[in-house]
C-alpha cells in the first residue's frame, strides 16, 4: 500500500498495469477511496488496466480510507486538485487521461481549469452537482453521514469548521459540477465524455450542462447501465475515447 506525502497530507493510492496514465477517482462523496471500486457501476481499475497505467487513490479524510490531510480553510476543490497532481508529480507524470465517478466529475473539472497542459482527456461517469429539486442534498449528506463517522477520529476538527468547509464545497457556488462556473466551461478545451446519470447527488441536468457548455464534450446515451449489452458497448465507448485522445509515442 504505496503512499504519497506532502507536509500535513498523507495519500494512499494503488497501481495497475501499463501504458500511458490514467488517473481513476472512485465514487462516494467525500468517502471517496480504493475499496468503493468493487462495488462501482463499473471497476475501471480491473477493466482498463490492459491498455493504462491505471493509478487510484483514497481521497483526503474519506472514511474507510487511509488518506488524511487537513480541512482547508478555503478554496477545498483546489485542495483535492492539489493531492492529486501531487501524487502525479511523485510518480513522475506530466501528463495522464483523467476519469472521474460521482464527485470525481467536480474534480475532473477542477483538474482541467489548474492544469489543462497535463489533462489530455477526461470522462465524468454520473458526475456529482447541484440538483435544482434538491439544492442541500450533497451539503446534509457530507453534515450527516460523512462528517460523524469522521469527527471522532480527529479532535482537530469540530462540526463548526466541517459545516464551513462543506458550505465552501456544496453552497459557495449552487449551480453546475460546483468546482467550476460555467463561464470556464465554456472556454474548456479539454476533450471529455459524459456518462450521466438521474440522482439527486448526480443529475442528469448538470451532465447535460458538461456536454452542451464545453467546446470539446460529447455524451453517451441515458439510460446506459442496462440491458448488459447497452453497458458493456457504453464502456467499450469509453475505451475508444481514452485510446483516441492518448497521445502518440
């Protein structure tokens, strides 16, 4: 169980296989981490590892993972885009493919506005944002679950500061993936694909927003996860749009 370090933060991640990097972030909310990819639409560590190198990390404080650094004062998207571009620079990775589930799509987003010369490509699968019929969904989900189970094991925190770090996450910017404004999408050149999704943490409206707002977006049909054979040809999609936006040797 490799780790990266950086002064206070501390984050696992996991290799495999081969090839040109593609960085893989694991659905969950703010418990983002390693073991959720067993239990995923689909395991992209497992399926994609013929063809990548496949990374994946625990994100910073996600329960059930062993990633740790602290609640930012401000500014937590960048925080997490932070972490990992960090952990790119430890392995020695300039540029990778970027695939994001759930709040992964907020980060993939964050990732292309820091650094868009190291994103070649990116696919938000069922991207967490702000659903207009449930506007707190993401804030009473980090306040209720995320946040008790986490509390105990860190008297450095308090509830006061989690409930300023979840509205500087969730209710700062009420509109879109949350990490960006759409006024960046608009302007992102970066190629992406959109697998959507219909939650009130994953709304099928802000998947469309991606796809309709960034220059270079495209998006797969909705429903796609069944029958099998709709999924299996919806990631074999996946698969081409990674192959064909890894540069060349």
């Amino acid at each position: 169980m490799p780790f990266y370090e950086k002064g206070d933060v501390r984050i696992r991640y996991e290799e495999a296989g081969s090839g040109f990097p593609l960085l893989l972030v694991p659905g969950g909310g703010l418990n983002s981490r390693i073991s959720n990819w067993r239990t995923a639409v689909f395991n992209s560590m497992e399926i994609f590892k013929d063809a990548f190198r496949c990374i994946t990390m625990d994100q910073r404080n996600a329960n059930g993972g062993e990633s740790t650094g602290p609640i930012p004062a401000a500014k937590p998207w960048d925080a997490f885009a932070d972490d990992q571009l960090g952990l790119m620079d430890h392995l020695g990775i300039k540029q990778f493919l970027f695939m994001g589930n759930c709040i992964g799509g907020c980060f993939a987003m964050k990732l292309m506005e820091r650094a868009p010369e190291r994103v070649v490509a990116g696919v938000l699968v069922q991207t967490v944002g702000h659903h207009p019929q449930h506007p707190d969904y993401m804030f009473n989900s980090g306040r209720d679950v995320w946040a008790p189970e986490l509390l105990p094991k860190r008297p450095d925190l308090n509830m006061a500061q989690v409930e300023r770090y979840l509205h500087d996450l969730y209710r700062a910017r009420p509109e879109f993936v949350y990490s960006v404004t759409k006024d960046f999408a608009r302007s992102c050149r970066t190629p992406i694909l959109v697998l959507p999704d219909e939650t009130p943490a994953h709304p099928l409206v802000v998947s469309i927003e991606v796809a309709s707002l960034c220059p270079n977006a495209d998006i797969t049909v909705f429903p796609w996860r069944d029958p099998p054979e709709l999924k299996a040809r919806t990631i074999e999609k996946v698969r081409r749009f990674l192959r064909a936006h890894r540069p060349a040797d």
